[in-house]
C-alpha cells in the first residue's frame, strides 16, 4: 500500500510540468494576437531577438523588443536545442511508466524521470523571441491548437510549441507605429490610423499588400477618398483635411466614440436653445419648442415662440366680443372702452357697463338726480313729483316741471329736427 500512495505521489507531482490548458495571452496583448503558424529551418519570422534560457519570456516583452527594432510581427516558440524526439514522450508519460514499474526498480526509476522531466521543461518552455517585418509569416501552415506550452519561468502564458510560432501584430489592430519614440509608458508607440484594407494592417515597402480602408486612397493609401462611400463619414467628408475629416450636419456633432460618426446635440439639455423658447423639445438634428398660451410658435425659425395679436382677427374670433377697441399686449390683449363702460377687472379683456348710481351723488350721476336708475350704457333719473327728467342729456338730472316752456321749445326742435327725443320724456300739461 506505500508503495502504491508513494507511487501516487510521485505521479501527481511529475505532472506540475504539465501545462493542461491550451492558447493563453497576457490580457493586455490578447487583441494582438494573430495566430498559431508552423515554424521550421527556414524561418517564418527573419531574425530572433533573444533566447532567455534562466530568465522569465512572455508575449508582451517579446513585442516590446520587436517594437524597439521596429518590426511589425513579434512571435514566441521554445529553444529547441534538444532533439524534440529526446523529449517526445510527456513527463506523464515517464510518470505512468514509473508507477507501473517493479518495486526494486522504483526510485532508479524515479530520479531518471525526473531528471529528465526537467530537461524536457526546460527544453520547452517558451524562451525565444521572433521578430520580423514579412507578411508571409503562415508559408507554413497553420497549427491554431498547438501552441500550448508555457513560457520560460511564467506559467500564466504559452509561448509558442513544438516548431510553432505564437504570432502577435506588434500594434493593436486598426493602428501602425506612431511617429517619435519606439515605446511610450512600456508599450509599443501605436498611436497611427491604419488606412490599409486588412487588419491588422502596416505598410509594407510603403504600401499596404491588399489595398487601402474605406476613405483613402493612392499608392501608399495616404490620400482622403470622398468619393468612395463618403470617406466612411455618415455627414460630410473633407479632402482639405489631414486627419480626422468627416464633420456633421448643424445640430450633429462628431461622435467621442468614433470621429466618422455624428450624434444628434440635445439642444435642450445644454441649453443652447433659444431664449423665447417656453419648453424646449429636442428632435433629431434640432429642437422645437412648445409655448405658452397668448403665445405661438414662429413659423419661419419653428424654434422661439412669438405673440398672438389677438387685435388683428375680427371681434369674437380670437378677442371678446364685447371689447371695444382691442389693444394688443405681449402675450396676451386688453381693451379700451367707449364711454360709461370700464374694462373688466377679473378678466382685463372685456367691457362692462359703469354703474354710476352705485356711486356717488354729484361725482359719478348728477347732483339733480332724485332717484338713480342705472341702464346701459349711462343712467336715468326717476324724479319727485312737481318735476321732471331732463331729456337734453344722457346724465338724467330732475327739473321744475314749471319751467314747461323749455321742455316745449325742446320738443320742438327735435319734432323739425325728425328726431325723437333722446328720452322717452312724458310731458304732461297741467292747466292752473
């Protein structure tokens, strides 16, 4: 039984060589990634950079050192010093031999495997790196699953595998090296649009192999072609420009995602409307407003509400009837009246008749008045006996019923006249 749990041990342990995932990137790098491709005698990448045998290789520091001697293509595969048939068979494998091994022959066994189990992972680890400018880096082939083994002293990346190339663009796709330093904060200088047609996409011999992005154009693909599908701009496209050519429509802005896209402006929301503008309603492309009543939108801008004049339609239409001589107000109207009527306190847009037997004797009816009757428009006077009402007047006043000659001499001139008098007087003749 201890030798069984001994043999258990042994097996377990041997298999920490063992790296069990596949493909693994540095998160930092993973977009980069192109592929998996075959590598062999003749190589698919032009130079190696360095083979750290002690030390620690990953994805990233291999394409920052690609990047400092400007390459395009950074690639990572094991030293593959050793024969590759020397170490064909898996430490698993040595390990499964071991714990199926006689007993006497058990730990002769166990210090050859592990001996050479470490050989085998030092042998493959991941420790070179690749670097080259050449697009044909697949001539090859392509091995997309075999590229499993980890890298020299860091187990949280592969590095390539046996003859193959773990294959990284040396900037993010969409980008080519940038202009100045090589690396900027520890990362490859990628600060350039890419203008070519296939991604990741760098000049080659100052062109791009399979033609050039929507938008440019010439031998280099370093001209601005608006006339091809509007320069990838959704509004307009500027030849004039160096970079960043598209603009928008008014009521559009460039897009902070995308400079080629144009996003609607809230003018509402930044308060740029106008300032007559009662409730601002944003639409696509501009705003409109909705107002207040006295109040309608204008019809040439559709953005600012303007007055009603009320005074230029007919009485009843949009003014009340019963207002004399409409006077126009911002945002609203009122009235003037004819005489004996007021405006309408509670309303202001109407007129009312003036009572002035509510009001005071002498002031508002005349100080002759007996009896106050109130009509409209003005007022009459019901009056003591002995006298009468004064028809020569709107204002009704009382007078001496003995002075009848003036009443006579009144009648007369509206009898020649052809007029009836402006009262319905009652002129009685009393006979002494």
């Amino acid at each position: 039984m201890a030798v069984v749990a001994l043999r258990v041990l042994i097996f377990t342990g041997l298999l920490n060589f063992i790296i069990c995932e596949g493909l693994k990137h540095d998160p930092d790098f993973e977009d980069q990634y192109i592929g998996c491709y075959t590598d062999n005698s003749s190589r698919a990448l032009e130079s190696i950079v360095y083979k750290d045998r002690t030390g620690t290789n990953s994805n990233g520091r291999c394409i920052r050192e690609c990047s400092f001697r400007g390459f395009m293509f950074a690639a990572t595969e094991p030293d593959l010093r050793i024969p590759i048939a020397e170490c064909s068979r898996t430490c698993a494998d040595h390990a499964a031999r071991i714990l199926f091994s006689k007993p006497t022959h058990l730990n002769a066994g166990v210090l050859r495997t592990q001996k050479r189990s470490r050989k085998c992972e030092r042998a493959n680890a991941g420790d070179e790196c690749h670097c080259g400018n050449n697009y044909n880096y697949d001539r090859h082939g392509s091995k997309p699953d075999h590229c499993t083994l980890g890298c020299q002293g860091n187990t949280a990346e592969t590095c390539g595998g046996d003859w193959r190339l773990q294959l990284y663009s040396v900037c993010p796709i969409g980008k080519y090296k940038g202009a100045g330093e090589a690396v900027i904060d520890d990362k490859p200088n990628c600060e350039s649009e890419c203008h070519c047609n296939k991604l990741p996409c760098f000049y080659f011999n100052g062109t791009c192999t399979d033609g050039c992005a929507t938008g440019w154009k010439e031998h280099a693909c370093n001209q601005i072609d608006c006339n091809h599908e509007n320069g990838g701009c959704k509004h307009r496209c500027e030849e004039d420009k160096d970079d960043e050519w598209c603009s928008c429509l008014e009521g559009f802005k460039i897009s902070t995602d995308d400079w080629k896209k144009c996003v609607d402006i809230n003018e509402c929301e930044d308060k740029t409307h106008h300032e007559d503008c009662h409730t601002c309603v944003n639409t696509e492309g501009s705003y409109t407003c909705e107002c207040r009543n006295g109040y309608e939108l204008d019809p040439i801008t559709e953005q600012k509400c303007i007055d009603i004049n009320e005074c230029e339609e007919g009485k009843g239409i949009v003014n009340e009837q019963d207002c004399h001589t409409c006077v126009n107000t911002i945002g609203s109207y009122t009235c003037e009246c004819n005489q004996y009527y007021e405006i309408d306190p509670d309303t202001n847009k109407t007129c009312i008749d003036i009572n002035e037997c509510a009001g005071k004797r002498g002031d508002d009816f005349h100080q002759d008045c007996h009896e106050c009757i109130n009509e409209n428009p003005g007022y009459r006077c019901k009056c003591n006996n002995g006298f009468r009402e004064d028809i020569s007047i709107n204002e009704g006043n009382c007078i001496d019923i003995n002075e009848m000659g003036k009443y006579f001499i009144e009648v007369f001139k509206y009898v020649i006249s052809g007029f009836a008098p402006q009262k319905n007087a009652i002129i009685e003749m009393t006979y002494n």
